[in-house]
C-alpha cells in the first residue's frame, strides 16, 4: 500500500510538472498543434462550471460571482485537457444559463438549466462528469477545497483521488476526505455516468475568497483537476494503479 502511495504521489508531480509545461508553451503553440499524448480515448470528460447567467451562485467577501470563478477554472482545465487528446464537452462556455427559452422567472430559468444540464451529461455516452463550484458557510473561519462524488463504485476513486492532490499539491494542511454528494444536490443524483462535484474554496473565507480570484491559483487548480482525471478517471472501487 505505501509503495503504491508513493507510485501514486510520483506519477501525480509527473502528471503536474508536465501540465504546468505545457501551460507554459500553451501561448506559443499553434492552434493545430497534436496533443501531447491520447488518454482514454473513448471516453468524454464532462466540465460543467456551476451556475451561469442570472443565477450567479454564491457572492464572495469581496463581492466576487461564484460562477465567474467557476468558469474561470472550467475553462483553464478544458485549455489543459486539449494538449493530452482528451474529449472535453462543456455545459457552458460563457456568462449564461442554459435553460429553455420558455422559461419565465428566475426559478423557472433555474430548473430548466438544471434539467437541461442533467439531459446534457446523461446524452454522452462514456462520459465523466467534473461540476465545479465554490463553497459557502455563516461562519469565516472555514476554508479549504472539498471534493464529492456521485456513487461509490466509479465515482469515490476519482474524487478520492483529486482530495488527495489537493492535500498534496495545493494545501497540506487540508485533510478533508472525499464525501458522498447529498441527496438535495439535483445534477449530481440524476446523472448516470462517473462524477465528481469539487467545492474549490469558501467564498466567506477572506483569504481564499482572494486566493480563487488569483489567475495562477485557478491554473493550480485546474492542473489538479486534470491530473486527478488523468490518474483516476478510467479506475474503478478496489482498483489501485500500477
Ligand atoms: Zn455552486
């Protein structure tokens, strides 16, 4: 098991050091340039930034939209996952909700994205499913990213396995454990396929509410999310790596 932990800590500074690179030479790169490699090819990686539109999600501190931070990360992970082959789909790729045009008030926009978003992850076939949003809570003092998974079989791996590049990339003093989505969550309990939800940071915490908003931070993050994908994305419940 230790062997294994290690192996697993090795391969995800690999997986980072050479995301960070390319983030690097991304600039410099013309746009048909080949991926570096072919991961997992049959297989769809679903981003889905939270909220959009009208519905901004939660406020920050300092009067920051989740759902600007949300696609912010969204777009820098599906930036990352084009240099290595993968198929990305994502629910939105600007400032608004997704939901039918019928649609009058603002609750009805929102539960027509949401289903539309759950029609959306559950038409593509081999899909995984990474809905990224940002935390709240009354109290100031709670801090650091949480990450929830859909079911226990595909799902808890991956989820396991982006907590874990959290603590070991991003912040070592964050010793959460992968959760079980609660049951109130809609998108995540009517999807089908593998998924993840990851709650980044607090946003009524000062420090990381600034810490989220900082571009080389969202690229950090993004980077985990993408090595977690990487590492963990095709693994199933009682699977280890080699
Ligand atoms: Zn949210």
């Amino acid at each position: 098991m230790k062997n294994c932990a290690i192996r697993r800590g090795r391969l995800g500074l690999i997986l980072l050091a050479a995301l960070g690179l390319v983030a690097v030479l991304r600039p410099y790169c013309a746009q048909e340039t080949a991926p570096v490699f072919t991961r997992m090819p049959d297989q769809v990686l679903i981003i889905d930034p939270g909220h959009g539109g009208e519905d901004g999600g939660a406020v920050s501190v300092s009067g920051q939209k989740e759902s600007d931070l949300n696609l912010a990360i969204a777009l820098r992970l599906d930036r990352l996952m084009g240099f290595y082959g993968v198929q990305t789909l994502l629910t939105r790729e600007d400032d608004r909700s997704i939901h039918d045009p019928s649609a009058g008030t603002i609750r009805e926009k929102k539960v027509s994205d949401i289903h539309n978003r759950v029609a959306l992850v559950n038409g593509v076939e081999n899909g995984t499913l990474i809905s990224i949003h940002q935390n709240s809570f009354p109290s100031h003092q709670y801090h650091g990213t949480q990450v929830f998974y859909a079911e226990e079989i595909r799902s808890r791996p991956l989820a396991q396995g982006v907590q874990d590049l959290v603590r070991q990339h991003l912040d070592p003093s964050n010793t959460r454990e992968a959760h079980r989505i609660p049951d109130t969550v809609y998108l995540m309990n009517h999807i089908s396929c593998r998924a993840i939800l990851v709650e980044c940071g607090f946003l009524t915490n000062p420090e990381e509410d600034l810490l989220l908003q900082d571009e080389t931070y969202q690229q950090k993050l993004a980077m985990v999310l993408g090595a977690g994908y990487l590492q963990y994305g095709d693994i199933q419940e009682g699977e280890s790596l080699i």
